[in-house]
C-alpha cells in the first residue's frame, strides 16, 4: 500500500500543473462549502444573542415575534402601547433585579428613535455577553441630548455636539418634524452589529417634551410650548412601547410570564427574548438552506473538475498504465492507483480549505463582530459540519473511481500499441 502511494504521489507531482487548478478548485469548494456550514451556525447563534442577559421582554398582550421585532430591532410601530404604571410595578417586584422602560415611535432620516433610561447602556448585551461602549462622547443625560448608533452617525456625518430634529412617525415623507425642539448629540457608540448601530436614544423626558403641544399624532393648532419652558411640566411618561426585564434569578422566568399573563390592571404578555428570536429564525431559514444547497452545488462542480481532469489526461497516460501492467500491475492495482490520485486531491484541497477558512475567522473575527455582530468561534468540525466533510470526502472517492474504472478496462495491447 505505501509503494502504491508513493507512485501516485509521484505521478502527481509529474502532473502538478494540471492538477494544481483542481486542487484549487477543490479547496475553494471546501472553503465556501464549509465555511457557508460554520458561518450559518455562527450567524444563528449571534442572531439568536441579539439581546443576552434579558430575561424578559414585555409588552401588551398580542403577537410575540412583532414585541421582538419592535423592542429588540427597532422594526416596525407598535398597535399599542402599555401604562405606565405597569412598567412601575414590574420595577419594584420583588423577583427583578431592573427593569428599562422603552418607547418607540419617532425617526431621524429613517432611522429609528428609542428613548429610555441612561441605564440603557450599562443593561443592554449582545452576542456573548458583550456590553455597548461609547466611541465618542457620551451618552444622553439632558432633555434634549441624544446618543447616535455607529451606522447613523457614520452614515449622516454626525459627531457630538451638531443638532438635529426629530420627525413624528416611523420616517414616513409625510411626517411632521419636531423642529422647534432640536436635539444635541451627546455621544457616539462603538460598532456592535445589532439593531443598536441603527438607532437614535434620547431620554423619555426628551420623548415627552417634543410631544408636550401635540396631540393625537398633530400639532395642536394655536399651541407651541419652547423648547427652554418644557421643564417647567411633568415630563413623566402616561405610556410605552416595552419593558426589558432582568430578573435577581432565572429560576423565577416561568413564574414571572405567568404573573405578567395575569396582571389584573392590563392586558400583558412576557417574551423569552432566546424563545422568540429562535422562532423568528424560522422565518428566514428558507434563505439559510437556499444558501447551504448554493455551497453544495459549488462544491459538485469542483468533484466534476476533477473527474475531467483525471479523464482528460488518461488518455495521456495509456503507456504509462501499459508499462505498469507489463511489469506485473494487475487491473486492480490501476484501480486503486486511480482512486489513491483522487482521494490525495480531495483529502488535500479539503484539508486546505479548512486551513483557509480557520486562518479568515482567526483575522477577520473581530471585524464580523464589530460591524455585523457575528461572533464567529473557533473551527472544529462538528454535527452538520461532520456530515458535509465526511459528504465531500465520499463524493470525492465516488469522482475518482469514474477514471479509475475506466483505466481499470484498458487493456495491454490497447497502452503499446500506437494509435493512428
């Protein structure tokens, strides 16, 4: 067996330059089919860690996928909104540990505003664990202060201190701007990849005060409260959009959604924020397995290269093959020489396209997390990834022993006689 692989690795090495562009065929088949495998996995994982250590999302009673949607990535307007005095006796229970008020409703340049607590940024995590971190600036502490995502500020040309206006609504054209009440941008958050890069947060005192002279979504004609008189009222929220909740002890999540779902005063619902972005997953897998089958067929037509490049240079090698036989290789041999070539070109572009694919998280890791918020991890094959490696390898085999069942018919006389 070791004289038969050191021949064909001998005669491959004679053929280097045709098989090289196969091997390379090969490896990049491996890498994307692989890598399309592990980012997947990764991507999943990270999206299902758009918002960690919540245990709780609140809201009033409806779809639970629209409360993700609207609370965690800032899609979408809420039917309706919870009082006030609810989020008040979600904060003091005994079993939570905080609790963020969060309403929605308002936009700058299409970009989603959130006003909440300056706690926001202290409670909010994502992906493993990972807080948010300002990049310039700070966060929002004054009325009218607000704190930019990283995509709206690189986006916009916004640094702290420029003012800006909010517009009443999701961005629609139609919207009316808040103009008499401009904002002053406070800070700047680091890139993390979540919804949070897209959003604008004020405080709930700036929420209420730009809407202080308005009324059922419009300006109430003959009113116009200035910006430098709007602490002179009670800026304290009636209602709002959600509530995050973290809890002293998971243990007590159960029983906390079923107090909520109980909540005598108002019609609420609580959310596992894990539970429902699994769910949501679901919505989206249909593009996952369109993409896993794109890598699958990148991969066939790789195995197919190297079936025409080991069948287009048989016929090149019938003496070789010939010379083989007559020194006592029998048809069997040239059979497993065929399927050794094969095997060695698949082992090897697999192999290096693992290699590849290891050193590409390795340096662009940190690059994924920060601007798409993919927390990639370290490559071992496992589940899904066996199956595919163990697929390709298999397809591989099954790609050689086409050449090689044809090598294994030709005959003495056909390699040494000459062909006219």
């Amino acid at each position: 067996m070791s004289a038969l692989l050191r021949l064909a690795l001998s005669s491959a090495w004679n053929r280097r330059m045709a098989l090289s562009l196969t091997l390379l065929s090969i490896m990049l088949s491996a890498l994307l089919l692989l890598g399309v495998a592990h980012i997947r996995k990764d991507v999943r994982d990270s999206f299902s860690a758009s918002v960690s250590g919540t245990d709780l999302v609140v809201g009033p009673r409806g779809s639970g996928l629209s409360l993700m949607l609207y609370t965690v990535f800032h899609l979408g307007d809420a039917t309706q909104n919870m009082e006030w005095k609810s989020y008040l006796h979600l904060r003091d229970h005994a079993a939570v540990a905080w609790a963020l008020p969060l309403s929605l409703g308002d936009s700058h340049r299409g970009f989603p505003v959130l006003a909440t607590l300056p706690e926001y940024f202290q409670r909010f995590h994502y992906g493993d664990a990972q807080s948010l971190r300002v990049a310039a600036g700070k966060p929002f502490a004054d009325v009218f202060d607000v704190t930019l995502g990283a995509e709206v500020a690189r986006s916009l040309g916004y640094k702290p201190g420029d003012k800006i206006t909010l517009t009443h609504g999701s961005g629609s054209a139609l919207g009316a701007e808040h103009a008499d009440k401009p904002f002053t941008v406070s800070g700047v958050l680091a890139p993390s990849g979540t919804p949070v890069d897209r959003t604008l947060f004020i405080s709930l005192a700036g929420m209420e005060a730009i809407h202080l002279d308005w009324q059922a979504g419009a300006p109430m004609p003959g009113l116009s409260i200035p910006a430098e008189f709007v602490k002179k009222f009670d800026l304290t929220p009636k209602t709002i959009t959600g509530v995050m909740i973290g809890l002293k002890s998971r243990a007590h999540v159960f029983a906390m959604q079923r107090e909520i779902a109980d909540y005598k005063d108002e019609a609420l619902m609580g959310v596992m924020p894990g539970v429902a972005l699994d769910q949501l997953w679901q919505v989206a897998q249909l593009g996952e397995q369109a993409l896993l089958l794109v890598s699958i067929a990148v991969a066939a037509v790789g195995l197919a290269g190297l079936v025409a490049t080991l069948l287009a240079g048989l016929d090149a090698r019938r003496r070789e093959l010939a010379i083989l036989r007559s020194v006592g290789a029998g048809p069997r041999s040239i059979l497993a020489l065929l399927l050794c070539e094969g095997m060695l070109i698949t082992v090897l572009g697999t192999l290096l396209g693992w290699l590849v694919l290891c050193l590409g998280l390795t340096l662009g890791g940190p690059f994924l997390q920060a601007n798409y918020g993919i927390v990639t991890q370290a490559f071992i094959p496992a589940g899904d990834e066996l199956w595919l490696l163990a697929g390709m390898l298999l397809a591989g085999l099954l790609a050689a022993l086409v050449p090689a069942l044809r090598a294994y018919r030709l005959s003495l006389a056909d390699g040494l006689t000459p062909r006219i």
